[in-house]
C-alpha cells in the first residue's frame, strides 16, 4: 500500500491505511491529558481565592451570608468541569477509533 502524505498542524504524518484515526486518537487524548492536568493544576488556587472571599470576616459575609455559603461551591462545579472534560475526551477519543 503506498504512503499518503498529509498536512497535520505544521508538520507531515505519513501513515497507510486507517492510522489517521489513531493518531487523532492519540492528539486528543494529548490535549485532553493536558486541560485536564492545567485544571487539577488551578484547583487549590481557586479554592484560596473563594475561601479569602467568602471568609467570615469579609465584605461578602457581613452583606450576605448565604452569597458567601454559595461561592464556597466554587471550587466543587470546578472539580466537576474537569471531570467532566476527561469523560467527554475520553469518549471522542473511543468513538472516534470506532470503540463506541
């Protein structure tokens, strides 16, 4: 079978047959590998940040205490996003290589 060239973002691939998936495959498990490493990565941040916000003795709580209980959930929907851009990475990745 011969090679076919292809442009792939600024370099060549030469593959045969059907290795075009799998190295699809392989970049989006690449780049969902490193969302989801920069996001675990900015967890703790996020979570200093709201504790500072939401403090007892801050602006926000002396206002509206429940504003600060709601900012506390911040860092948990945060959590879940990258969770949840794992599962979605993951099942691209699958359906794409014709798994699911």
């Amino acid at each position: 079978m011969k090679s076919q060239r292809f442009l792939y973002p600024s370099y060549f691939i030469y593959f045969v047959g059907g290795n075009k998936i799998i190295i699809n495959m392989i970049a989006n498990l690449i780049g969902g590998f490193v969302s989801i490493l920069v996001g675990t990565s900015l967890i703790a941040p996020v979570a200093t940040e709201v504790n500072t916000a939401a403090s007892n003795t801050g602006a926000l709580y002396n206002s509206t205490q429940w504003g600060a209980t709601v900012l506390k959930l911040v860092p948990g929907f945060f959590a879940l996003s990258i969770l949840g851009i794992g599962i979605a990475v993951t099942y691209t990745s699958l359906r794409q290589a014709g798994i699911v």
